[in-house]
C-alpha cells in the first residue's frame, strides 16, 4: 500500500465513518469482512482501517441502530489473536544504553539497546517516542483499544537488552512511568518528573490494584550473569514475575566464541534462583552461532530439558547482519549461515520434542529481511515449520500450539493433568485442564522446592510452596465482562489453586506463596492469600 492510500484509510473523517456504518451493517446482515471492505474501496487507494469500523460498531450500538453482537465485533476488529493468550501485551523500549556483552552476533545501532534494530516493530515505537515509557505506554494502549482490544488486563514486557545493567534510578523511573500510564492519571499542565527523579512506586503499584489497566504481569530481559539474590529481590520491588535470560547456548566452547561473557554454568546458577524465588523463566536459544552444526544445535537444545526446563522459550536463529561483528568473519570465509530448508529441518525436527509444560514465544526474530545479508529472510517461520511437521506427521505439544484460543468450553468436559518434572532445583507440577482433543484451557505452576533449591534469604518463601504462574486461556474479556463458553469465566483459576493447595499440604509444606503481579494482587487477596512483604502468602 502506497503513502497515500495509507493515509486514505487511517485519517478519521465523518465519511469515513458513514462508510464503516455502511461495512459493519452488511457483515452484520451477512456479506463478508473482505467483500464489503473491497466494495467501499477509498481513492485513491486502500481500504478502511479497522480502526474506523471498531468506532462505527460502539457508535451504532450506542445509538440504538443495532443490539450488541459479540460475534460480529470480533469480525470487525484486528487480529483477535493477540488477546487470545487472556492478556494483552503492551510492548516497550528502554533508552540505548552500554551493554556489558560483547557477543559477535549482536547488532549495534547508536540509535537503539544493544541489539535491537530501529526498524524492528516494537523498537521504531521506542524510537519515535523517545524511549519515554509513559509516551510509549499509552501510545500503545490508545492502539489497541482503537482496534477493538479489552485492555484492562496488560502485561508490560520491557525489552532493551540487558536491563540490570541500566541505573535503578532510571529502572525505577521507567516503571514508575509505564505504571502512571496504566493508572491514567496524567493531566494536562501536570509537571513530569525527570528521568531518574525520585519517584513513589509503591504507591503507583497501590493504586494499579483496582487501576482501569492493571498489570497483570512484568516482564524484563537480561543476562545470565547478572542474577543475584539481591536482583532477586529488587525486581520484586519493581513487580518483575517473568525473566527472559540469553542462555543462547549451553555449549560452553560456542559461548566463548561467540564472546558471549558467561558460562552455561552461570546460566543453570541463573535459572535456579530465579525459580527459587518464584519468577517465570523464558530462555532465549539462538541455533546457528559460529561454531554451530545443525547436529550440535539439535544435542544443545536437547540439554534445555535436562535440569534448566524452562517454562517458555525464543528461538532465535542467528541472523547475519551487516553491523554484526560477525559480519567481519563470514567476510573472510569463517561463518556460514544456515539456509532456509535447513533451518526448516532444523526446528521441525526439535519441535515435536518440545515438553508440554514449556510454551514456544517465538521461532525467529522479528527483524525485517532487508537487514539479513546472507541466509534465512524468511519472516513466516513458524508456518513453514508447521506446513514441514505436516507433511512428516508430526507435531509440537508445547503450550501455545495447545491453547484453547477463542473456543467455547464446556467446564465439565475437562480433564485435570497433574505433569510433573525434576529440575536440578525443585520438583514441578504443571497442573492444568485440557478439553477432550487435548486443548489447554489453563494451568498453574506449582514448584516445590528440594534440598537442591538455593537459599533466597526471603522470609515470605520459608518452608513455601510457590505458584509461579496462574493462567487461564481464551479471548482476554475485560474485568467482571463474562461470556459463554469463555474459558476465563469458568472458575477455572479458582480450581486450580485448590488443586495447588492441596498437593503442597500432602508435600508437607506450610504454606503457599505467590509471585503475583501488582494488578492480580486482588484475585489473591479475595481467595486467602495475605501480604508478605514481597509476595502473597496462604497458610495451609
């Protein structure tokens, strides 16, 4: 689509809004999305953004012209998917900033965090907002809720590189800032406080509790080698419940050189406190690092399930880029990257042995193929993983390819699973309910630490066991919103920490504790749980 025919069909005007009233009033009498939005066609190109019908459909319910239709709305609105997880996800970007890694695959771009790309999707919204994380916050909000997107339940993934490595004044700052635009509380002519200026986080999170968008969820990304007990404990602070770690590889010769700075020891170390302290662990695996075979990256990613057992995972294949330094190395014959087909071999083959306990984010990194210089520029990897298991009749069991997504359930259909697994640190047991053909409607992760579990020196974790994680699938409703067949108003989370509760009693521990988010708190509280001083504590 041209400029101009962009333009054409994002700037508001009230015929545009007379012609959505016209779309949404045949795909509600029948005609096709795809037809009706053909048929309206605007000059001097283009089609309507959804955006438009998204409004045109509020407008005519308000009005009286039409009743509210559940069905039609989500016929109208882009890429339901993305709320098909329960939550919506609201990305955004830390300020460039030194990274204390000198890999060879990473990009550097003066402009961007330390491997990231000023064209990638996320990183151009940093960019363009400045990195300012209230800008971005609610910037990205506005988007979603224009789109027809329930917002009030939001995880915030902060992406940047290596966040530890940033000033905790400015980390501070930062959530405190994602945190005011949750809360909705700017006002014109209301002073903003500087970057790194003290600020009252605890009171931002207080007020988030029962906020119009509560967050539901933090996440940060860093390095193995930065987690400590006493980052443990200040992530907490901040609200963190999910980590994402660059493992990369747990070949201990392909980290060095590759220059990645640590060892796969200080990954295990790294994986073992933060599941100490309750965190959800995703583990970043890049096949095709300089020294890499396909047959090495099959044995190194078969070592992920071998006491590390992440509860998701990236995999990101190394991509050959011109401001790498890695480029300098395949310029003199000493890289290769894999081809398309082999890396379609590649992860086909290691899909299916995927644990059903573990959840694949990601098959490759969203980096525009303009960027790769030699190898795979495909960007619909994970369809032709797909359309390769296919053919050999195979499949992946992993979470996201067993959500139940928008189908209706029937609570009395389901099975309880009760898997459990051993870690090098604790035993755990993903509890959930599946539909009859196998649909993961939800799940909890309960850990129970062993002899093996680090010492946090946190008084709310002794003699606990830990929910890591309590998730219900289905199309994300906003709060107190219900609808047939939804799997999140099913009583289903409620279920599954009586289940929890009771296999820790029978383990012999006295109580429960909860990594909960700052927008969950009240789910908790409401169900028995009280406040530590860190997390959510049930005696049991």
């Amino acid at each position: 689509m041209s400029k101009e025919s962009w333009l054409a069909a994002n700037t508001l005007t009230p015929e545009k809004i007379a012609l959505a009233r016209r779309v949404v009033d045949e795909v509600r009498r029948g005609r096709n999305l795809g037809d009706s939005l053909r048929a309206h066609a605007l000059k001097p190109g283009g089609v309507l953004g959804k955006s438009f019908l998204v409004a045109a459909y509020h407008e005519m319910v308000a009005d009286g012209t039409m009743t509210a239709d559940t069905l039609l709305f989500d016929k109208l609105r882009m890429k339901p998917v993305r709320t098909l997880s329960g939550v919506t996800t609201v990305t955004v970007l830390t300020k460039p900033y030194p990274c204390p890694g000198k890999c060879i695959f990473c990009p550097t771009d003066v402009r961007m965090p330390k491997s990231y790309l000023p064209d990638e999707p996320g990183a151009m919204r940093g960019l363009e907002h400045q990195f300012d994380p209230y800008a971005q916050t609610r910037s990205r909000i506005t988007q979603l809720e224009n789109l027809g997107h329930p917002t009030d339940k939001i995880e915030l993934l902060i992406l940047g590189g290596t966040w530890s490595s940033y000033r905790r004044d400015y980390q501070e700052w930062f959530v405190a800032r994602c945190f005011d635009a949750l809360n909705d509380i700017h006002r014109e002519g209301r002073e903003e406080p500087p970057e790194g200026s003290v600020v009252n986080l605890s009171e931002l999170q207080s007020q988030n509790e029962t906020a119009a968008h509560r967050n539901v969820g933090l996440v940060i990304e860093t390095r193995p080698d930065e987690i400590t007990l006493d980052e443990l404990r200040w992530l907490r602070r901040l609200g963190v419940t999910k980590v994402q770690l660059g493992a990369q590889s747990l070949d201990d010769h392909i980290l060095e050189i590759n220059r990645r700075g640590h060892d796969a020891a200080a990954t295990q170390r790294a994986v073992s406190l933060l599941r100490a302290a309750g965190f959800k662990i995703v583990l970043h695996w890049m096949p095709n690092l300089l020294g890499a075979t396909p047959h090495s990256d099959r044995a190194d990613f078969a070592r992920l399930w071998q006491g590390f057992c992440p509860d998701e995972i990236k995999i990101y294949p190394n991509q050959l880029l011109a401001n790498a330094e890695l480029y300098q190395y395949w310029q003199r014959g000493e890289f290769h990257p894999y081809t398309t087909p082999e890396l379609i071999e590649l992860i086909a083959d290691i899909k299916p042995t995927i644990p059903r306990y573990c959840r694949v984010n990601r098959v490759i990194r969203d980096i525009p193929s303009t960027n790769v210089v030699e190898g795979n520029r495909r960007t619909s990897l994970r369809q032709d993983i797909q359309i390769e298991m296919k053919k050999r009749g195979t499949h992946c069991e992993c979470i996201r390819c067993r959500e139940v997504k928008g189908k209706a359930v029937h609570p009395d259909s389901l099975k309880l699973n009760d898997l459990p697994y051993q870690t090098d640190s604790a035993e755990e047991r993903f509890i959930s309910f599946v539909t009859p053909d196998d649909q993961l409607a939800g799940f909890i992760r309960l850990s129970l630490p062993s002899q093996n579990s680090p010492a946090t020196e946190m008084s709310d974790l002794e003699n606990a066991a830990l929910i890591r994680e309590v998730h219900v699938y289905g199309q994300s409703l906003p709060v107190g919103a219900e609808r047939a067949g939804a799997a999140q108003h099913a009583g289903l989370g409620a279920r599954l920490l009586v289940e929890a509760e009771a296999v820790a009693r029978e383990r012999g521990f006295a109580r429960l504790a909860v990594i909960s988010a700052v927008g969950t708190r009240g789910y908790y509280l409401n169900r028995g749980f009280e406040r530590g001083e860190l997390y959510l504590v049930k005696a049991i």
